[in-house]
C-alpha cells in the first residue's frame, strides 16, 4: 500500500503563473526568489530580476569565497568553472597560480647587484656610525669672493710648477686644518676612558667610486703648507680611484671632508667617519643676491655642513668651529699667517 505524502505541511510559494513558468524555464527555484507582489507573491518581474542579477554578480561556492578573501582575490574578475559560471575553488587557484607565475617573469627582468666586500664594509661602518652616535648638523654660508681671487691669482703658478690644478677642496682642507687647531674638541676622538683630543690632524677625504666611497687620510695637514696639502690630495685621490691605496692610508683619520659641490648639490647632511667627532660638507659655488653696505650684491656663496657627534661636542663649539672656517676663507690671507 502506497504512502499518503501530506503536502500542507510543506510552506506555499506564493507565484503568479507566468513567474512560475518562467522560473521552470530558467532552472531557478522560487523559494529563492522573494517575491515583490502583494503577501510576497512572486511576480514575472522578480523572476526576471533575479536573472538579471545573476548576470553582474558571480557565483561562487563558499569554500571558493574563502580562498579569494583570504588571497585578497576580486570574485568578480574570475571566469567560473562551475554550473551556470559558478567559480570553484580550483578557478581560484587557477588564477593564484597565474598571478604568481606573472610575478616571476617580473622578478627575472629586474637585476641583482650582489654586495662587493667594499660595499659590505661601507654599510656596516655608516651603519654602526649612525646608530651610534646622535648627531646634529650646523649649515653656515660663505662669501668665497676672496678665496676664488686667491685661487685664480695662484692657479697659474702652482699648476707650472706641480702640474696640477689647484681647487677649492685644497683651500678648504687647510682652512678646516688651522680651525681644528683652534677648536680642538672637534678634532678629538670618544674613547673609554673620555674624550682623546688629537694634537695633529689627519684629514680624511671622501672619495667617490663607482664600487663605493673611500676616505683616504692625509697626515699632519695642520703644518703644511697649501702647496703640499694640494700634492698629497691629488696623489691620494688618483691612487684611490686606480685601487692602489694600502689599508693604513685610510686610517687614523681626526676629521673628515665630503665634497659634492662638483654635483651642483647645495645642502646635505653627512655622516661622520667613526671615530672622529665630526664631518664638514662641502657644496656647490653659487651666484646669490646679498646686501654689503646697505646695497644689493651678487656673490658666489658656498653652504658648509658640519655634522656633530652630540656625545663629544655641543651647539655652542661647533658654531664657533664652523663661523671661523668662513671667517677664513672670507679673508683667505689668514691662512697664511
């Protein structure tokens, strides 16, 4: 004897025929469309909606819905390979897959330059330098008027006599040699037992090379005489940029120059050359508008930038420091007293 089914306990949808029939065309079932008429009866409209909204809103199983929120993955700009374009979990893999292969091809067109032992050595000691010391930095212009005629009055002399042109770097090292010599706490040096003050200076020079920086020393600066600064400076920079300096002649510096003045650069902050206590940046000569007497003028004016381990010298000192540098090569025949 065949069992009765009792439907009435199963809910009604409520549907207009034409909904019902097109619902039965389109394989979508009603109880998951709600209906818009009256009592939530489904109209024509309501079927027909929902076919639209399925157009624009892709399906997707949920277990797929996971993977893409996770990956960060859009749903909507995945091509599903379910029933009816429902995206499945391996669509999404699919296009994981891709991204990462794409990703790849990127990674191979970019080029790796491997660390020489030069450029290994340089990032550890900037690093140590500025993780170590608190430092600030003091910037001073300078009216190079004076020191540009001198340069131009001897130029012609010392370049018969050593064959070699004289520049501003030579100037500036003796200059920065005589000031140390005054203000000696930016020649000293932070050790255990407090601050070594140097009775000489060996000047550090901040060589650029296209494997990385150098810092030759030339020694004893402070009683040689502009002729000899500017022998000793070419022979270390040429020796530097041809890779024939031995290790002792890039230690034992007291204080270091950097000059990008030859980069048209006009203001930047160097880092000190552990252990010294300082760092001078040099830049670029330009033409400025300044008032002499009440009167506007142009002058080729050069900013110095002097860079100051905070733990050996204060504000006070380093400005003094720095205003006798330009007080220096604003009068340039002092360096020769």
């Amino acid at each position: 004897m065949a069992t009765k089914v009792d439907f009435s306990s199963y809910p009604r949808v409520r549907a207009t025929p034409a909904a019902r029939r097109a619902a039965r065309e389109r394989g979508i079932k009603l109880s998951e469309i709600k209906g818009t008429g009256l009592e939530g009866r489904i109209q024509l409209y309501d079927v027909e909606n929902l076919k639209s909204i399925e157009k624009t809103k892709k399906r997707a199983t949920p277990l797929a819905k996971s993977i893409a929120k996770i990956h960060g993955v859009d749903i909507e700009v995945l091509e599903g390979s379910g029933f009816r374009n429902k995206v499945l979990k391996a669509d999404v893999e699919k296009h994981l897959a891709e991204e990462r292969q794409r990703a790849k091809g990127k990674e191979e067109k970019c080029k790796i330059i491997p660390l020489t032992p030069m450029r290994r050595v340089i990032a550890q000691r900037i690093s140590n330098s500025y993780f170590t010391a608190p430092s600030f930095t003091l910037n001073i212009d300078v009216d190079m008027t004076k020191t540009k005629a001198l340069r131009e009055e001897v130029k012609e002399l010392i370049l018969i006599e050593l064959g070699n042109k004289i520049t501003f770097t030579d100037i500036i090292i003796m200059a920065v040699s005589k000031a140390l010599m005054r203000y000696p706490i930016l020649n000293g040096s932070l050790i255990e037992e407090g601050i070594l003050l140097h009775e000489y200076v060996n000047m550090g020079l901040a060589v650029g090379l296209d494997e990385g920086l150098l810092v030759p020393v030339i020694r004893d600066t402070h009683r040689k005489s502009l002729r000899e600064i500017l022998s000793d400076t070419k022979d270390v920079i040429e020796r530097a940029k041809n890779n024939r300096l031995l290790p002792h002649e890039m230690e034992g510096s007291t204080f270091t120059i950097s000059n990008l003045g030859m980069f048209g650069i006009t203001h930047f902050t160097p880092i000190i050359n552990q252990p010294n206590s300082a760092i001078l940046g040099v830049n670029t000569i330009t033409d400025k508008m300044v008032v002499l007497g009440g009167e506007p003028r142009v002058r080729p004016i050069m900013t110095l930038s002097l860079t100051i381990d905070h733990r050996i010298v204060d504000g006070a000192p380093g400005a003094k420091f720095l205003r006798y540098i330009k007080e220096l090569l604003e009068n340039p025949i002092q360096l020769l007293i």
